[in-house]
C-alpha cells in the first residue's frame, strides 16, 4: 500500500475497537498512539513529521452499539462514563518506514500499548497486511508445505501423524520404543509433546541419542525417513546447539514453543536452522480466547509466517477444548491463503483426532495440505498401532473418493474396527 498523497510505503491492520467514545475519535487516538503523537501536542510533531510517519485512520465500519463495556477502564469511568459502547472495525494505515524489517517494531505498532490506551474498553487486532517489497525483508519459511512434503516422502495426501504418548514421564529408552512401534505401523510424523523438553530423566541429548538409530533403522526399510519433531525449546544457544545436533544425527524436523521462546528467538534459529521448524502454539489461548481482546489467528499465523516457521497447530475439529469447528478450520485456511508473497505454513490439526474427522475436515477445508495428528486415534487402535495409522489413511481415501465411511469401511478391518471402537462417524 503507498499514501499517495504523502508518497510513502505503508502496511495496514485492522482493529476492533470498542468505547464509550465514538469510534471515529478513539481511532484517530490510537493512530497517533501508535505513531507520532502523544496525549498532547508536542512541539516537534510538526506537519512534515507528520506527513512522514504518522499513522492514518484508513476505514471505519461501525458495528451494532452494546450496553456495558468489555474491559473496565478507569479512564473511561472517571472521563466519560456511559452505558451506551461504540463498536466498530478499524482500519489503520501505519508507514513502514517507521519499523523496518523488525518484528518487535511491527509488534509493538500493532499491538502495544492501544491494549492500554484509556478510551478503549474492548480492542482485538483482526488482520495485518504488507507489500510484497516490503514483507520480502523478512525470513519467511524455509521449507513450508512442499519441502516438508519433499522430506517426509509424502504427496497427494495429508501428513498422518502422532504425538508420542505419555506426554511427560517416559525415559529415553521408552521413548524409542514408543517411536519403534509407531514406525513400524508406517508412521509419517511423530513428536514430542510440547510439555517435554530437557527433564531430568529424559534430556534432550539423551532422548535423541535413543531415538535417532530407530528412525534410521525403518528409514532403510521404508525407503523415507520417518520425521521427528523433537523439542528443542530453551535458551537460543541451547536451541542453536540442539538444531545442531539433530541436523548432524540426520533428523529432518525440530519443534519449537513459539510463544515461550519469542519471536526474535524464533528468527534466529530460522536464519540458522537447515531443519523444517514444527511451531506448537502452546500458550495461544491466553491471547485469543475473550472476543474482544487479543489476536485474531490470521494475524498470528501471518507474524510467525514472517518469522520463518514451516508447520503451525491450528487445533482440531471435534477435540477437546474450546474452540468451534469453523474457527479451527478459518485458521487453517489462513495459514494457506496468500500473504504478501510469502509462501503458506503447513496447518497441523491435533487433539482428539481419528479416522472418522477425515470427511469433515476434507470437506471443509478443501485441501490435504495439511498434518493430521491422531493420539488415541492411532495408538489406542483396537488392532494396534498399524492398522491405527492405516485407518486415518483410509479415511482419508474415502473423504477425498467421496465415499461414506461406512461404504469404504467394507472389507478394510483397520477402519472397521476404528468406527467401532470410537464411535462411528
């Protein structure tokens, strides 16, 4: 986006506001806020400054009005109490020339202290655009879906996937028998659990001492390496030493607590890493679950995009926690959809998953670009481990042959025996 008017490059985010204000006074608070100017008049914010760097209120759609604010405000209560709010959706043109190629600048525009500001009782940052020219500044994902597909030997269907189980607890040696089994089922993916990093009785080195020679051994057999996302979460130089080390033991995947190890972190490792870099968004609810506070997903997704992650969870349909369908599917669209020239992140669905969501999710996401990650699903399989792997494959020929999974479940045991024992579609 260019002001043609002040001949300057900007990007753009859109808000949603609330307030006991109106919309239209509150935006143009939080574009000064966010930019050059202050809560008075400055005697060095002059028009050419301005003109330069000041942030620009682009749009504003206004939304129904509501009855008792969001948030508490102090501000609000001793300034301008009410019990009428404004809402509405705000579009803010900010100049890129005031962050540069620096995600804490973009973040600290876009989601600073507007969380702070006085006159806002309810704020949430819904969408984030950039120019091509500029978002090119940016690291971006070194592999994304194709490379990760190129690794793991797997195309034309969805990643099929699992986290190995028990989450924390499991020694190195358990750990490789756990991984033993799940490779020998035909496994594409498997991965720590978020929880696990550097216990005591399982540290990283050792559990990826265990772990590496079982991945070699059903690679030989396979004819593909089966890939691994260990954690490598800590420190950034723990973090540099341990991509290291699984780069040099021939693992083709690390996994990262994005939220944990932070943004400059992440992008460090990116300009390092040789490694597909699997994002856990451990943490994410804090940000996002209250509707008018926080992060829309498809921003989020499009901040760890420029930060150079390759996968990114998005939940899963019909699991176990909060989240409605169509907002795990909305996610994982975002991480698909076009951004600014940077290439999609691979969305990984997890928690609660099996064979029988394959339908839905196919039909609802028009795509198998994607992980599909099953605990139970695969490893409490009635028949076992294989046939747990092969009934989330076959699910997934049915969804994309169109076929009901009842019809395509005749003469194919594995997932027989799955829509049983779960409980059928």
């Amino acid at each position: 986006m260019v002001d043609l008017k002040a001949g300057r490059e900007e990007f753009s985010a859109r808000f949603f506001v609330e307030s006991s204000y109106p919309i239209e006074r509150v935006s143009e608070v939080i574009a000064g806020e966010q930019s050059s100017g202050t809560f008075i008049s400055l005697p060095g914010e002059s028009a050419e400054l301005n003109e330069r760097s000041r942030a620009r209120v682009v749009s504003i759609d206004p939304l129904p009005e509501t009855t008792g604010a969001s948030l508490y405000s102090e501000f609000l209560s001793r300034r301008n109490p009410s019990d009428k709010y404004y809402r509405g959706e705000v579009a803010i043109a900010f100049p890129t020339a005031n962050i540069g190629n620096n995600i804490p600048a973009l973040l600290t525009t876009i989601a600073g202290n507007l969380f702070e500001i006085g006159e806002v009782s309810g704020l949430r940052i819904l969408d984030l655009e950039l120019p091509e020219r500029f978002a090119a500044g940016f690291q971006g994902p070194r592999f994304g879906i194709e490379g990760t597909r190129a690794l793991c030997g797997v195309h034309d269907r969805p990643i099929i996937g699992t986290i190995i189980k028990p989450s924390i607890g499991l020694t190195p040696e358990q750990t490789a028998s756990v991984a033993d089994e799940l490779c020998t089922g035909g496994i594409d993916f498997l991965k720590d659990d978020e929880l696990l990093i550097d216990p005591t009785y399982a540290s990283f080195d050792a559990r990826l001492k265990a772990v590496m020679p079982i991945l070699h051994k059903h690679a030989d057999r396979l004819g593909r390496m089966p890939m691994y996302a260990i954690n490598i979460s800590g420190s950034i130089d723990e973090m540099l030493r341990r991509q290291d080390a699984v780069l040099a033991a021939g693992g083709t995947c690390v996994m990262l607590c994005l939220n944990w190890v932070g943004h400059s972190a992440v992008e460090h490792i990116r300009k390092h890493a040789q490694l597909p870099i699997h994002g856990h968004r451990a943490g994410w609810g804090a940000l996002t679950r209250y509707p008018q506070l926080g992060f829309s997903f498809e921003v989020y997704q499009k901040i760890w995009r420029l930060a150079g992650i390759d996968h990114l969870h998005v939940n899963g349909i019909q699991s176990k926690f909060w989240e409605p369908d169509d907002s795990v599917i909305s996610s994982a669209k975002s991480c698909l959809a076009p951004f600014a020239g940077i290439q999609p992140l691979m969305p990984v669905f997890s928690s609660g998953q099996w064979a029988a969501q394959a339908p839905v999710l196919f039909n609802k996401l028009k795509s198998v670009d994607l992980m599909h990650l099953a605990g139970g699903g695969i490893i409490g399989h009635p028949l076992g481990i294989a046939a747990g792997v092969q009934s989330m494959r076959e699910g997934w020929e049915a969804a994309v042959q169109n076929v009901p999974l009842e019809h395509y479940a005749e003469g194919k045991p594995a997932l027989s025996a799955a829509l049983q024992k779960f409980g059928g579609v």
